[in-house]
C-alpha cells in the first residue's frame, strides 16, 4: 500500500512538474528577486549587492508613501463596501429565486462585462464623467445646467465609482457559491420553529452565507489596492494609488531597490489587514461544519 | 404570494444591477457610429467612418496583429500547462500539492502591477530584451489559472471508473489518456482556450510594461486616449473588440456546457 501510494506521488509531482516549473520561474523567482532587491543599496544604473535596511526606513520615514498607502486602502475599502452591498441581494436573488435551468444563463451575462477589456471599461467611465462627457454634455443639451459640472472627474469619488463597477462581479460570485451550498431545510426549520422571514434570513442564512461573503471582500480587496489603470485615467494622474507609485520608482526615478521595498510593504499591509480581517471574522468561519 | 413579491422585487433589482453593469458598454456602439467627431450628446448622425478610418490605420493593424500574436499563442501554451496543473490536482495524492497548486493559482489573486514589475526586474538582470515575446511569458501565467480552473472541473466530473476500464483493456497509460480521458474533457480544453484568449486579448498591465516598443490592442487604445481626435475611432475599435470578447465567450460557454454533459455531470453553471 505504501509503495502504491508513493508510485502515486511519484507520478502526481511529475504530472504537476512542468506548470509549477514555469510558476516558480515566472512568479517565485521574481518576487523572492524583489525581496532581495529591497534589502540591496541603489547605485547610478546598477544595484550594489550590500545588505541594507535602509530602504525600509525610507519607505516608512516618507510622508507621501503613508498617504498613497492610507488613500489606497480607504479607496479599496470603501470599493469592496460598495461592491459587497450591491452584490449580496444579486447573489441572493440568483441562488434562491432564478430556476435552476436559468441559473448558468444569468451567470454568464454577469461574467460578461468582466471579461470584456477592463481598460475600456475604465475609459468608458471617463467619457461619461469627463468636462464634455456623456453627462455634462447630455444635461446640456437637456437644458438642466449651463456650464459642464467640474466636480465628475479627477477625484476620489470618481475613482471609487469607476472600481465599484469595474470589479462587481467579482463579488457576486463567492456569494452565490455560498448560498448554493446552504442545505434549504434548515431554513423551513426556522420558519417552523416561529421565526419570521427576515428573522430566518438574520440567523439561518447569513451566517451561513458570511464565508461567501469574506471570499467576495478580499476578492475584490485585494486587485483593487494594487490597481494602476483606474487612478491614471480616472484620477488624471493626480491621485496617484500605490501601484503607480511603485511603477514611477521603479521605472520612472529608476530606483528599484526602493521600489521594491515599496512593492514588499505594500504586500505586508495588504497581507496584515486582510489577515486581521478574517481574524476579525473567525467565528463566521468556524460556524460552517 | 409574499414569496412572489419578495421575488419579484429582487428581480427587479437584479435587472437594474445588471443594466448598471452593461451601461457604460452600451455607450461604445452609439458613439462608433456617431457622425461627430467628439464623443457627446446630442449626437450628430448616422456614420461609419470610424471603422474605415479604424482599418486604414497600420499602427492600429501592427497592434492587432501583435495581440493575437500573443493571445494564441499565451492561450495554448497556457492550456497545455493548466491541465498538467488540474490533472495531477484532481487525479494523484502527492506532498506539497496544496503549495503547488496555491503557487499555479497565485497569480489570479495578485495585483497585476506585482506581477509586471517583478518579472521586468528578473528580465532586465538576465538581459532579455522586451518584445512580444515578453509579453508572451507574462500572459501564459496570469492566464494559467484560468485554465486550470476549466480543466479542474472538465477532470473532476470525469468518472475513473472508465480509465480503469481502459486499462483492464489492455491500455496503457498514455493510450488510456489519449484515447479515453483527452476526448472526454476536449471541451473543456477548447473553452479554456478561448477563455485565456479573451484574457490575454484584454490585458494591460503587463503588456503595458513588458512588450518594449511593439504596441498591442489595450497599449495602443492606452496611448490614443490622450487625444480627443482618436477618440471616436477607439469608440469603433472598443465596439468589435467587446463583440469579439462576447463571441469568444459564448462559444467557449457552449463547450463548457457540452463537456459537462458528455461526462454526465450536473451544471454547477459559471466559470469560476
């Protein structure tokens, strides 16, 4: 039995050999030569091979990376909040009301505009919020205002607005893979034992929908810290997010062991607060078996 | 009849949501083929000079050409990859399988800009120069996750009882999967494909920062949009290539679907 079972291992490493080979190629690698790179000192063109914590301290001594870093975050925060909101009844609705044989077809038609180039879709968000865009130029001509309303774009609420949209499917789906999986009887045997609808819902279903709900958060958490095409266009480059400020160091001011070290602590208090996020959360999560 | 409404109203919801999601790409087709060369209301008339002047332009030409270019080739490369991945993860018990499956995964759940930046680091030292092919290697692994998820599924609803059958049949191994397991899951081999495609078609980022000089689809829309002039003629370039995305999926739903019910398992239904 145990040579069955290492014939079995032998095979299944073999087996997974080739995808994980160019996995650490293209991903390990590079990330652990970030790490080193943030711990190396930045030379004219070249990086000098010497230890050094300095890049951190710069990192953390910096008054504009602490406020990229908390824009960042509120920015996300406030995304996930909006997408999570919206998505929940989406989800709710698809699980419990949509027919079976209908389900795959609406799942589709909310997957589509996800799958559809996200770079347009932000874009799209700056010819209908820009000073000639779809709105000012359509209340125009409507006659509601006379001048163009300013206040649309280049601001935090626009790109808040834009990354809600951009990444709303992504929330629904977690969400409705958790309610599928809720044995219905349990609800009939809240409503037979005298709750109400909406009492049913507080203490049968949500709790039970919460792990589906923690997946959507950090789902849509996560990307929307590290995106760089929303700020660029939407922000018009003014409210730059953390990703483009790794981006202008790396690349722009040239100076890749400080932008990697930037790129390691932006990963840390990504990893920290989601972390302490589901901390937060654990007793969601011990509820399901 | 409290059910219903509580239905009802929900949906009404759900259709409101879903009106949301598709407004801004609903804008694409009409200003495509709006006669004014800015993109506002009122709209000016019915043209379709946009798609003329679209194709009359060799920049835009160079960039497509460039972008299937890679998306075939990231889509293939890919594919082939994440079914290694999904079949050593569905059929085999084997040490650190949790860990390599979690590294093949990883890059779905990592923003993109690590990605592109770490890897042009690694590039950089080891002295590649950027090109297409760059962008090749970067988008066969963002796009691997994506396959391995179509193929665990394709595997897992597969019954192995019908492998072991091959085999009591004198089968071996590669035969038993050529012959058996490969046309089984062949559908969900093609919709993989197409998915890492479309993916590969739409990205960015890394495209953005590895591709050198040599432009693609999203990277030349990127560098238009600064000029208002453009503008109307990305609207008609954004209007096929959100067309050709919604083809490629539909087509890619259909052999998902099929392959699920050629091994005889239940709609679980989406991609993910």
């Amino acid at each position: 039995m145990a040579t069955a079972d290492g014939k079995e291992a032998a095979q299944g490493l073999r087996i997974v050999a080739p995808p994980l080979t160019y996995a650490v190629l293209m991903l390990g690698i590079p990330l652990l030569t970030i790490l080193a790179y943030s711990f190396f000192k930045d030379g004219y063109l070249t990086i000098v091979r010497e230890f050094t914590l300095e890049n951190y301290r710069a990192v953390w001594a910096d008054p504009i990376f602490r406020t990229i870093m908390i824009r960042s975050l509120s920015v996300a925060a406030m995304v996930t909040l909006a997408t999570v909101l919206l998505a929940f009844p989406v989800a709710y609705f698809l699980s419990f009301v949509v027919t079976p044989d209908r389900k795959a077809l609406w799942i589709f038609l909310i997957t589509i505009p996800f799958w559809t180039s996200y770079l347009i879709r932000v874009f799209l968000w700056k010819v209908i919020l820009g000073y000639n865009g779809v709105i000012n130029s359509g209340l125009k001509s409507l006659g509601v205002i006379e001048q163009p309303l300013s206040f649309l774009l280049y601001n935090t609420g626009s790109i808040v607005m834009t990354l809600s949209h951009a990444y709303a499917p992504f929330a629904i789906l977690p969400i409705y893979v958790a309610l599928e999986k809720i044995d219905r009887s349990l609800l009939e045997a809240g409503r037979d034992l005298g709750e109400s609808r909406l009492m049913t819902f507080w203490r049968v279903t949500l709790p039970l929908a919460m792990p589906g709900v923690l997946a959507a958060v950090l789902i849509v958490f996560i990307p929307v810290i590290g995106d760089y095409v929303t700020p660029t266009l939407i922000g018009g480059g003014k409210i730059p997010m953390v990703a483009n400020m790794i981006q202008a160091q790396m690349l722009d001011i040239d100076n890749k062991p400080l932008g990697s070290a930037m790129a390691v602590t932006a990963m840390l208090v990504v990893a920290i607060a989601s972390l302490l996020f589901l901390l937060a959360n654990r007793r969601f999560l011990r509820v399901r078996q | 009849m409290n059910g219903r409404f509580q239905g009802g109203g929900l949906r009404a919801y759900a259709i409101l949501y879903l009106l949301f999601l598709y407004a801004p790409i609903l804008l694409l087709p009409i200003f495509a083929f709006n006669a004014g060369t800015i993109v506002a209301f009122p709209l000016k008339g019915f043209t379709t000079g946009w798609f003329v002047q679209m194709w009359d332009n060799a920049a835009l030409r160079k960039a497509l050409t460039n972008s299937l270019i890679i998306a075939f080739s990231a889509s293939i490369l890919s594919t082939c990859l994440g079914t290694f991945a999904a079949r050593a993860s569905t059929r085999f018990r084997f040490p650190g399988k949790g860990a390599a499956i979690g590294l093949i995964m990883m890059p779905l759940v990592m923003p993109e800009i690590i990605v592109s930046m770490s890897l042009l680091v690694v590039l950089l030292a080891v002295g590649i120069e950027l090109s297409i092919l760059t962008v090749i290697l970067g988008h066969t692994l963002i796009c691997m996750p994506y396959a391995v998820a179509i193929m665990t599924t394709a595997f897992s609803s597969l019954d192995k009882s019908l492998e072991e059958a091959a085999y009591d049949l004198g089968e071996t191994r590669f035969s038993a999967f050529r012959l058996v397991i490969l046309p089984l899951v062949m559908p969900g081999i093609i919709s993989a494909m197409l998915m890492c495609f479309t993916v590969s078609l739409d990205e960015f980022i890394i495209a953005f920062f590895l591709a050198g000089n040599e432009p693609t689809l999203p990277t030349y829309i990127f560098s238009q949009l600064r000029f208002p002039k453009s503008i109307p003629v990305i609207m008609a370039l954004g209007t096929l290539l959100v067309l050709a995305s919604i083809v490629l999926l539909g087509i890619a739903e259909y052999f998902r679907r099929r392959g699920i019910a050629r091994t005889g398992a239940k709609d679980t239904g989406g991609f993910l």
